[in-house]
C-alpha cells in the first residue's frame, strides 16, 4: 500500500478535488486556491516519491492528465459561478487551456522520440566503445525526468493568475499568468527540438553493433556468464560476479534484460546487455569456449544454439528445492554441482542428466563464510533467525515464519542461559501472504521489546566507549562511501551510461575495502548481547553467518551455505511431515535439530552452541559439509577455474576436429567433382553410380 506519507498524500489529493467543485459552486476563491494548493503538492509528493500509488490512480481513470484537465475545468465553473463568464479573463483561461492541452502532444511526441533514439541496441558496462563510435551526452535530466508533471504543472502560472484576478478583479494579473503559462511551456518544447536531431543523437544499431564486435574482436573473450530473468532475479547474477572476476579466463558478463544491468552489483567484469535476440544471434562470440548459465529460462536457447560454445548450467544456490534437478539442464553439455549431493539429486530425480556430465565444483561463494571455533570466551552465544519467504504456492513447508516463527523468538529471547537474536528474513517475507507479512511485523515486535528489556537490565553492561568509536568510524566511513558515489557522477541515460561505463579499479577496490571496514565497525557499535532486526542489502547474509553461533532457517539453498560454517543450526519442519521423513527428502537437514512448529526441540540446538564437546552432531554435520559442499582442499575456487579449463579443451577439440572434418568433406567434393558420376552424400549415406 506504500508509505503512511504516501497513502495520507493520495487520501489528501482525491479529497481535494470535491472540495475543489464545492468551491467553485459556492463560489469561493480562497477555498479553491486551498483546495488546488492541497491537490498540487499531494501530486508533486507522490511523483518525488516515486509512489506506485500514482499508477494505481492512472488505472482508474484518474491519471496524471485527467487531474489536471478536471482542476482546469472547475477553475472555468469558479469564473462561470463569479459571473465572469462575459469577461475576458474567462475566455482568456479557455484559450489557454486548449492552447497549453495543444502543447502536451508535441511535447510527448519528442521526449518519446528522444529516448527512443538514444536507447541502444546494446548497453555495456566496462566496455571501451568510446573509442569506437561516438555517443553524445545525454540531454540535461531535468528535461526529461518526470517531464509530463514538469509540463502539466507550469500550467501553475495561469491557475494562480486567474485566482488573483477573480479575487481582486484585476483581469492583467490573470493575462500575465496565462501568457506565462503559454510562454514557458511552448519554451519546454523548442527546448526539446535539437535533441532529436543529427549531433544529439547515437549512432545507429548497425554501426553499434560493428563497434562491440570490434571490441570483441581486440578483447577475445573466453568464458561467458549468460543470464535472463526478472530485475527481482539480479542476485542470481550478482552472487556470481566475485569468482567471474577471479577467473583465469578472459570472463564476460551478457545480460538480456536492462532491468538486470540497472540493478548489477559493481564488477571490474566487461557487461554486455543484449535484449534482441537476434543481435546476440549475430554477435561475433567466436572466441568464446565456455558459457555459464546461472538459470533456467527460456532466453538462453539464444546462446545455447552456438556449437563452438560449450554450455553449463552451474545454478544460483544449492538446495533440495525441485529448481535444483529441472529437466531442462539436460539441454546443457555439462551441470555443475557444489557437491556429491547435487550429482545424487539428479541420478534420483532421473530427469535425463546424465551422470557422465555432472562436476563437482563446490561453491567459490561461500569462500566469505568463516568456520566455527566455538563461542569467544566472554561472550554469550548469537542465535541467527533467518527463516526464508512463503513462496507462491501456499506450501506451508516454504516457510517457517507464519506458523513457528514467534515459537522461536520467544523461546531464544527467554532462553537461560541467555543467547543474543539476530533475526534476518528474507526480502521478499511478505509479498505474496498477508500472514507472512503480520508474522514478520509480530516477531519484529518481539525482537525489538526483548532489545529494550536487556538494555535496562543491570546483567548486561555495554562498553559506551567501544560503541562510540566504532560509530564514528561508521559514520567515516559511509560519509566516504557516500563521497565514492557521488564522484560516479549521474551517468544520464542508457547510452551515456554505456559511453562512460569503464569502471574506476583503483574506486572498486577501495569501495570493498571500505565496506569490509564497515562491517567490522556495524558490528561493534552494539553490545554483542543486543537483540537486533536485520533487514537490508547491509550487513550481508555471509556476515550475520559470521557473527553467529547457531542458525534456525528453512528448507533453502541459506541452509546449505551455512553448512559451510561447520556450526549448529536447526531446520523448522513446518509442514509437519516427521522427522525421519524430513530428513529423508532434504539432504541439507540430515545434520540439522529438527524443529516442530512449537520448537520445543531449540534446547537441543542452545545445548550444542554451549557444550561443543557434547554436539551429538558434530561429526555428521562435517560429513554432511563434504557431501554437500565438496572437500575444502582444493579450494572451490580452483575447482572451477579447472573445470573451466577442462571443458575449454573439450570445445576446443571439438571445434578443431570439427574443422578437420569440413576441410575433408571440402576435399572429398573437390574429388567427387572430379570423377563423373559420384557425389558426396550430405546425409551421411551413399549415393552414386556402383552401387547396385
């Protein structure tokens, strides 16, 4: 429903307009120009704001447009019912009014054409194609940001000129508002003009495209990164930016949605955003050997169409979800898995994989992830809550949140010998299920209370002076943080940012090393006993992992990267299947505490994070960590960049005999030509004189 501000600034703005025709029966103008103040300012707040409120509007009728023109015309009934309906201030708003509607049109029709003409075929990140081609800067933002409320509010001029005229009986106040009004917004669509034309505009596809095949060309990319989805879908892509940028190949990145690319992580990686198909079908990828796809969808039969490629589905997370063994991996030449597990799911699921195409590579993301050593003495053990969102089927096994959730906060925020709650949910809690979302507000509550009863509490004393420095260094920190970004400078539009989107090394580098700092000092300016409430981009999941002892979560590929730490965790069993059952479906819980959705079962967990040397599962947990994850020597990382290197030489030999055998069909035809009568087959089989 958006913000309380939000949907308070739309209550107040549908409101206004009664009020408005009130005023103009009565008549009163004072009441009309408060009226049309309260509508003016609502609109502009919803539109600053960016509220989805406003589209909502736009989808009963009640569009940008038609709040104007309906403002417009109770402004002409206020003249009608102030008996100035013989004057020329009244003729005067008519004409101005369907000369400024005339203007909107033309007004349109240009910023349209403009950003039409400047999006591009392809849009790149870390791509040099300044050198190549010549793209102009983009036209000022203020002219095209939210342009038509910029145009439809200098109507502003007139409306307040013709009220002052009304109530003071000057009709020159009211003439000067409406020349104003007619002045400037003709002024907006001169001002557009020059930037649909020659100099002002990019070049065309053709010429674009030949430039980022040149650039191909001088680069000579090696192993690709291929992915399509939704903008909500961009994590599946940004996980994997860190091990493509510590590739031993020349890496790519190619995106086939400008949503994804808007919401791309920071990456010294060369990005290329293809959304035409066939311009991926004609880009120049002949240098390329291995692509690497991080899901499944429809769009990547455009890349998987290329035979000199070899193609790897290597996914967006590890878990028993049905997403991890889709049929449709079978289309790959190989899958791989972070471990024996994921080659199991497959030779089970028997969806047509075979075991021959399955690598084991482990995970080169969880390399962040910190292996336990037990609770540092001195502090009382962290209890991460991270349960994840509901889905959209209404499986109640998706989540714990809505049916066990308050059980476990409440039993970990009383639990004594006390532990600290992090309670960290997935981003999308709520979005589909109003229970999730009440749940999550419920435990929200309880998290937050519990924080406010410990720090009154004389148990727990906190070092003022610690938290103070390390708040200060935070506050350091994200002013320089803050500093890096706006030196980015705004990039205009899709084909400026493409033109200037060679990222600074030497920035990146100290934009990671800062926001390492960051986290280091976020964690330090609280008591390590506080109950907190994590919800962001910042602190990452990997970090809360670090800063834990022990996890409660559900059945997700979180589970699995937590496994990696070697600590305790407990899985809710929300669906009520039973233990041996649970177990037996979901692989990453076969070292976990079973939780019911009571979660009697957490002192099994709290028992485990208190006594290390009594963790009945300590040893299966490490067992599981290698089924899972692989084994930790060698490192993931070099697992992959193996596995990279290995199937590299597959299309390489590939392709080399496949070269071999063109060049002998050539030979055979030329020999064929030469003896009447003989011909090569293109199917394979004989034909010709002789055979009978």
């Amino acid at each position: 429903m958006g913000s309380a501000a939000e949907l308070a600034a739309a209550v107040l703005m549908v409101a206004g307009f009664p009020v408005l025709m009130l005023a103009a029966l009565v008549p009163s103008v004072p009441a009309f120009a408060a009226a049309a103040a309260v509508t003016y300012l609502a609109d502009h707040y919803l539109h600053r704001k960016g509220s989805y409120l406003i589209n909502r509007l736009g989808k009963v009728r009640a569009g940008l447009s038609i709040r104007f023109l309906i403002r417009q015309l109770l402004l002409i009934l206020l003249l009608a019912r102030l008996s100035l309906a013989d004057n020329l201030i009244y003729y005067g708003a008519i004409a101005c009014f369907i000369a400024f509607y005339g203007l909107q049109a033309p007004h349109g029709a240009l910023v349209q054409l403009i950003r039409n003409r400047r999006r591009m075929p392809v849009a790149t990140r870390n791509v040099d194609l300044a050198s190549r081609i010549r793209i102009p800067d983009a036209p000022p933002r203020r002219l095209l940001h939210r342009s038509a409320e910029k145009m439809l509010h200098l109507d502003l001029a007139a409306v307040v000129g013709i009220l002052v005229a009304a109530q003071v009986k000057m009709p020159l106040i009211g003439f000067i508002g409406i020349g104003l009004t007619v002045a400037l917004a003709t002024l907006y669509v001169l001002t557009l003009v020059p930037f649909v034309r020659g100099g002002r505009i990019p070049p065309n596809a053709e010429k674009v495209l030949a430039a980022v095949d040149d650039w191909l060309g001088e680069y000579k990319p090696e192993t690709v990164l291929y992915f399509s989805g939704s903008k909500d879908s961009a994590y599946q892509v940004n996980m994997w930016l860190d091990t493509m940028e510590k590739l031993e190949s020349k890496p790519l990145i190619i995106l086939r949605e400008r949503a994804i690319l808007n919401n791309l992580a920071p990456t010294t990686v060369p990005v290329i955003c293809v959304p035409g198909g066939v311009h991926l079908m004609n880009m120049d990828l002949s240098t390329v050997r291995v692509a690497l796809y991080a899901a499944n969808v429809g769009k990547n039969i455009h890349m998987l169409r290329v035979p000199t490629i070899k193609h790897v589905f290597i996914g967006h997370g590890d878990s028993d979800k049905l997403a991890s063994v889709n049929p449709y991996s079978k289309v790959y030449d190989e899958v791989w898995t972070a471990g024996r597990a994921g080659r199991d799911r497959y030779a089970i699921a028997d969806v047509g994989v075979r075991d021959d195409d399955i690598v084991e590579v482990g995970r080169p993301q969880l390399a962040p992830i910190q292996t336990w050593q037990g609770v540092p003495e001195g502090r009382i053990p962290t209890v991460l809550y991270a349960p994840t969102w509901e889905g959209w089927d209404g499986n109640p096994g998706n989540t714990s949140i809505v049916l066990a959730g308050e059980n476990i906060v409440e039993k970990l925020v009383a639990a004594d010998p006390p532990v600290r709650v992090l309670y960290k949910p997935h981003p999308f809690t709520g979005t589909v299920s109003k229970e999730a979302g009440a749940a999550h507000r419920r435990i929200t509550a309880l998290v937050q209370k519990a924080a406010e009863e410990r720090a009154i509490n004389t148990r727990f004393i906190a070092d003022t002076a610690v938290q103070a420095q390390a708040k200060a260094e935070l506050e350091r920190i994200e002013a320089r943080l803050a500093q890096l970004s706006r030196s980015g400078g705004d990039r205009g539009d899709e084909a400026e940012a493409t033109r200037d989107g060679l990222i600074d090394t030497a920035k990146h580098q100290e934009v990671a090393r800062l926001r390492a700092e960051w986290n280091d000092a976020y964690w330090r300016s609280f008591p390590s006993w506080e109950h907190r409430v994590i919800t962001g981009a910042e602190p990452r999941l990997y970090d809360c992992f670090n800063v834990s002892d022990a996890m409660v979560s559900d059945i997700s590929s979180v589970v699995s990267d937590f496994i990696a730490s070697g600590k305790p965790y407990a899985v809710t069993d929300s669906a009520g299947v039973g233990v041996e059952e649970f177990k037996r479906n979901n692989t990453a819980v076969r070292a976990a505490v079973i939780l019911s959705n009571s979660a009697s079962e957490l002192g099994e967990l709290l028992g485990a994070v208190r006594d290390p040397a009594a963790d009945p599962l300590a040893e299966d947990r490490k067992e599981l960590k290698q089924y899972l994850l692989g084994p930790d020597e060698p490192t993931s990382l070099e697992q992959f960049n193996t596995a990279v290197a290995n199937l590299a030489l597959k299309a390489e030999t590939r392709n080399v005999g496949q070269a071999s055998r063109m060049a002998a069909a050539g030979a055979d035809t030329e020999l064929a030509n030469a003896v009447p009568g003989q011909r090569v087959s293109t199917a394979g089989d004989t034909d010709g004189v002789g055979t009978g």
